[in-house]
C-alpha cells in the first residue's frame, strides 16, 4: 500500500520562509508540531523541486514545488469529519471570513483530538462553497487557517477560502501588516498606565507546553499594553489591559505579562493558581488589515464575551466603567449553523 503524498506550490505568503514552518501552515488539517515536520523533512520524507535531502531552514522561494509523503495515521484514528457545529461569523465575503472563536474551542484537530474543532466546523460551512464537496488539498475553495489562538482564549480568527486570499494573509502576517488587538484581565498593579515587553521566548526545556521569557536563545517577541481599566478586591488589585503583539511567538502575551508581574486571571500555565475563572481572561477582541485580495482596508472587533464580563463585574469593575474605555460588552453570542 503505497503512503499518501501531498504537493504543495509554494505561494507568496511561503516566499522567504523556512520549509519547516510552511509546511506547518500548509499541512494545519494534521495539527503537527514544527519539531515533528524537522524530523520528516531530515527523514527524507519532504522533497523541494526534486532535492531530496532539503534543510528544515531551507528558505522557500515562490513557485517551488514541496512534496510530502505522509506517514500512515495511527490505526485507531478516524479521518478528519465536516461538522455541522455552531460558528460565529463577523465577516465573510468571496475570499475570507472572520470567527469569533468561544473559549474551550480547539482550533485543529490532533490524532487524539480529531473531532469539535474549529476546523471540522469549517469543512462543513466549506460545503456552501463547493457544492460537489470536494473539500482536496488540490482544492481551491477550501478553509485554510492562517494563525491560531489558543484553545481557551477566546475572539477573533481570519479563515482563507482561497488560495490566493491565504497567501496575501500569510504575507501580511509574516510583515506584520495585521493590526491585533488582545483584552486581558490581569492581576497585580500595573507599574505604569502601559509599557512595552521586548522578551525573547523559547521553549521550557523542562515542559514542552511553556514557553519562558528573555532567554539568550529565544525569538524575538515584542508587546505593548495599555490600562485600560483598574480595580481593587479583598485587598488585591486587577487591571484591564489592551494589548498589541507585534510579533507571533506561541503564548506570547501569556507569557510576557507574567514576566512583569502581571499573569493573565485563570490561567493555567503562567498565572497565579487561582480559579477565579476556568480559562485564561484573554480575548482577541479587534483585527485591522488589507483585504488579501481587493486592498481594501478591513477593521473587525469581538465584544467581550460573557463569561468576561462577569470576571469583571466579580472583580469589581463597573459596565460603565469597562464602557468608558471603548470596551463593548457582548450580550448575547452570535452564532450561524
């Protein structure tokens, strides 16, 4: 039985990125960590315009043929399923469309966790697209997810429907043309009314699920914050921040608030241990970008979701107050079959 393989054309979003991360990207259905695609491509499992023994840094260039020969899943694993689950859609035309993503969501699917994604959602409202339902990696009109948030932050997420339309995101992700914006709730005292982090952060080499900050041999990260809102509870004190990654490193804002002393509320890796909330206070609440294919310039924002909104009002914070910073509060989530 022969093994499925896969080709992929490097598009412009690919151009001057490393093959392992692209193929990260192109290969998101499976969910692989970067570390499990250096060792395929350093298998010879990953072929680039015929040269068998690619580097896992090698810089792609567009147009550059990639094949990849899949290794067989695991025996119990079952394929990727189209399912009929709730989205919420804030913008959609012929080219993308924009979630708000719940909390407890995972984005892609992994071999143990191949169903209720984000994804499988998307295969299925992608039915709409391709009526044949032909949903091939050779498919134009397909979902292709550009970035990620973390299964328990909650907010806004860019989907490419085409080729065309992920490669401009990708490439204005890589530029640092998209504009994001985070709302978290934060414990401590904010030393000033905002700041910048430039940490770099790498991997926890004693847990692979961390990332630690300011390390000799980290990538380099950059986030700046703004108080938004601040408030005082049995004697201990919160703050709402705004913040703007300018870079991309996995848990980036987690981990560059609590390396100032101020851990995000609930969270589980890098906050304080208390359950005041079963998820980390962290919201993907605005994107502003060009559209990847008309140029137009595009602004879309999330509210804050409900299980926020009653951190807040628990910590002390008045709906007038959050509303006097521009924070708009969500009443009711908004949801499409």
């Amino acid at each position: 039985m022969h093994e499925p393989l896969r080709t992929i054309r490097a598009d412009r979003g690919d151009a001057g990125e490393r093959l392992d991360r692209a193929l990260v990207r192109h290969l998101a259905d499976l969910a692989l960590p970067r570390v499990e695609v250096a060792r395929w491509i350093r298998g010879g499992r990953v072929e680039v315009n015929g040269d068998p023994r690619p580097k896992p840094a090698l810089k792609l260039a567009k147009g550059d043929i990639v094949s990849v020969v899949l290794p067989p899943p695991p025996p119990d694993a079952p394929p990727l399923l189209a399912q009929e689950l709730p989205l919420a859609v804030v913008f959609e035309d012929a080219h993308l469309l924009a979630i708000d993503k719940p909390p407890g969501v995972v984005v892609h699917p992994t071999w143990g966790h191949r169903e209720g994604t984000l994804l499988n959602a998307l295969l299925w409202r992608a039915r709409e697209w391709d009526p044949a339902h032909e949903m091939t990696r050779s498919s134009d009109l397909r979902p292709r997810l550009v970035h990620r948030l973390d299964k328990d932050t909650s907010g806004l997420l860019l989907v490419a429907k085409t080729r065309a339309a992920h490669g401009g995101l990708a490439r204005a992700f890589q530029r640092r043309q998209v504009s994001k914006e985070y709302l978290a709730v934060v414990a401590g005292n904010p030393p000033a009314n905002g700041g910048r982090v430039d940490l770099a952060i790498a991997r926890d080499p004693d847990d692979p699920k961390r990332r630690v900050a300011g390390v000799a041999d980290g990538r380099p990260a950059v986030t700046s914050w703004q108080v938004m809102a601040d408030s005082g509870q049995d004697g201990r004190a919160f703050a709402l921040l705004r913040c703007r990654p300018e870079t991309g490193r996995t848990h980036q804002i987690r981990v560059h608030l609590a390396a100032i002393g101020l851990p995000i509320v609930g969270d589980p890796l890098y906050g304080t241990g208390e359950a005041l909330l079963p998820r980390q206070a962290l919201h993907a609440a605005r994107l502003a970008f060009a559209h990847p294919v008309t140029g137009q310039p595009i602004e879309i924002q999330s509210p804050l979701p409900a299980d926020l909104r009653a951190l807040l009002e628990e910590l002390g914070f008045s709906d007038r107050m959050v509303a006097a910073c521009g924070v708009e509060m969500a009443s009711s989530p908004r949801s499409s079959p």
